[in-house]
C-alpha cells in the first residue's frame, strides 16, 4: 500500500475503502455505463442509480436543466427494475472493479417495496458471489398508500421502511435523507433505531427553472430536484446535524466540486463524500478531488484524512 493510499484509506460501517470519494446515485448507471468515462478503479465506490421493484420509464423529456449555480433534474428514477438489474448489472459489477466498493440505491413506493427490492438483490448477490457491499434506502420516494408523503418525513413510514429491509441483509445499510425534514436528525435517529448502519445527506432540493423564451419550465415533469455547487452549504449542514444526533457514518453528498468541498464534508462529520453533478459536469473530477485530497494531506501534515472527520470548531 502506498503513502498516498495510507492516508486516505477508511473503514466504514466494515467496508474497507481505498479513499472516501465515491460517484453519487443517479450519475453512476450501473457502472458499465462509465467503463471508458470515469476511472472507477481511482474512487472508493459507486452508489447505483435507482433498483424499484418494477420497471420504470421516468418522467418526461427534457429531464435535466442547467444553471448557473447547478442543475435541475426530473428523471423520475427511471430504471429497468428489479429483475433486469440482477440479471444484468450485478453480475457485471461483479466482475469488474474489484477495489471498489458498489452500493445499490433502493427505492419503493410502499413500505414492503424497499425489502423486496432488498431481498432480490441479496439473492443476485448470492447468485454471483459478490457485486453487492452494501445498500442506501433512498426515502425520498412519495410513499403513494400515505397520500404521496415522502417516508422520510412520517416517522412510523421511516420505522417500518428500515426494520423490513434490515431483515432482508446483513450487509451495510445507509438510509438517504432530504435535505427538506424539518428535523433531519430527528430522522436520523430514527433510522439508526431501526438498524440502519450510516446515513446519507443529502438529496436534492426541490426547484423550478424557467426557459423565459417559451415561458414555459425548463423540464418536462415541470418542478425538479437542484444540484450541483448551489446546495453545498445544505449538504454540509446536514452533514454536521447528523453527526451530532447519531454516531452512525455519514455520507455527505451535495455540490461536491473540490477536494476543499470534501473536507467541508469531512470536517462536518462525514466518513465518505459521494460526487454527483460534479462528475456529470466533468467526468475527471471524481479522480482529481483524490489527487487533491492526498496533496491537501501532505500540506497540512495530515497523515490519515479521516482523522479530520467531526473536528469542526464551532465558534464559541
């Protein structure tokens, strides 16, 4: 092992990564979509995009907007399902990138839903004899047997969405938060009492681009989910609430750019920083921000970047 990977090398709820950067659910595919785009053997692991139980065709064209500050999205979580991607992309990721770390981004739309989604992929992974680390519960999701509330923000829906899966694996669990609860430790707190192993903050706030030529929103769903450098400053505040309501790792995730914007993260209290719209803007960044991080280290005498983790001083 070298100097550079000695310092940024972490264990994380019993997953040994090569450093804490990894590609945030949604910019990932299922890694083969990024085989000649991003260097995926240079990261600490990829977060899938969404596995629901069934196909989904997502929302309609166009789907992403940019601004100024970052972009809008409305994909809709689209995706092949359940049965697609445990017959196609576990085994691929299974047999490629063997030092990275693969977590799969579950979604549902009722509280049985995430287990399900849970168990097939437990049963793919068992199948192929690895591919799968761990999982992020992305509850988010309107939970439509509730009126359409998102899981995250009705405490017993949360409860209910984390104790099911939690029987369905024994692997790491991380349970991915908005950034829109108006207690996000409070949710927190109840994902770890319900057996999650880390959480994940955060996911996009809701927005509204408008093209003014045609008066009309800048993306077909209407409404859609803002990312990239402008929710940084959420992201990271998030992060340090978290950390302090629970002692489960963080994954800060959020408008990461720099290596800078990661030790942002870090300091807050996050264990892994994931990459999203950062690495859809620029593909090279991912590996960059690991350069960078390991030249920031050397700078500032830091022998092991995850010693910085929760050192942010408050001002008194």
């Amino acid at each position: 092992m070298s100097e550079a990977s000695g310092r940024l090398t972490i264990s994380v709820a019993h997953l040994q990564f090569r450093n804490p950067i990894l590609l945030a659910a949604g910019t990932a595919g299922y890694g083969a979509e990024l085989e000649h785009v991003v260097d995926l053997d240079a990261i600490g692991g990829i977060v899938t995009k969404a596995v629901s139980l069934e196909p989904r065709a997502g929302a309609a064209e166009p789907r992403v907007a940019e601004f100024d500050g970052g972009m809008l999205n409305a994909v809709g979580l689209a995706n092949p399902g359940l049965a697609e991607v445990s017959r196609q992309h576990v085994p691929w990721l299974a047999s490629h990138y063997g030092g990275t770390r693969k977590l799969y981004n579950v979604v549902g739309f009722a509280v049985d839903e995430f287990a399900r989604v849970v168990s097939g992929l437990e049963s793919a992974a068992a199948s192929h004899g690895a591919g799968v680390d761990g999982f992020e519960l992305n509850v988010s999701c309107p939970n439509v047997k509730q009126g359409g509330t998102e899981f995250g923000a009705d405490p017993a829906s949360l409860r209910s969405v984390v104790s099911l899966a939690r029987k369905e694996t024994r692997r790491p669990m991380f349970v991915k938060l908005s950034p829109t609860l108006t207690d996000v430790g409070a949710a927190a707190r109840i994902a770890a009492d319900a057996g999650a192993d880390g959480i994940t903050v955060v996911n996009t706030i809701p927005g509204l681009v408008i093209d003014v030529e045609r008066r009309r929103p800048a993306v077909g769903f209407g409404t859609g989910g803002v990312s990239g450098p402008a929710i940084l400053p959420v992201g990271v505040l998030a992060t340090w609430k978290v950390s302090r309501a629970v002692s489960l790792p963080v994954i800060g995730v959020g408008g990461v750019t720099r290596a800078t914007d990661a030790i942002q993260y870090i300091l807050a209290g996050a264990s892994l920083v994931a990459v999203g719209t950062g690495a859809m803007r620029d593909p090279d960044a991912p590996g960059r921000i690991v350069r960078d991080l390991d030249r920031w280290c050397q700078r500032h005498s830091v022998s092991k970047l995850s010693d910085l983790r929760g050192t942010l001083q408050w001002p008194s």
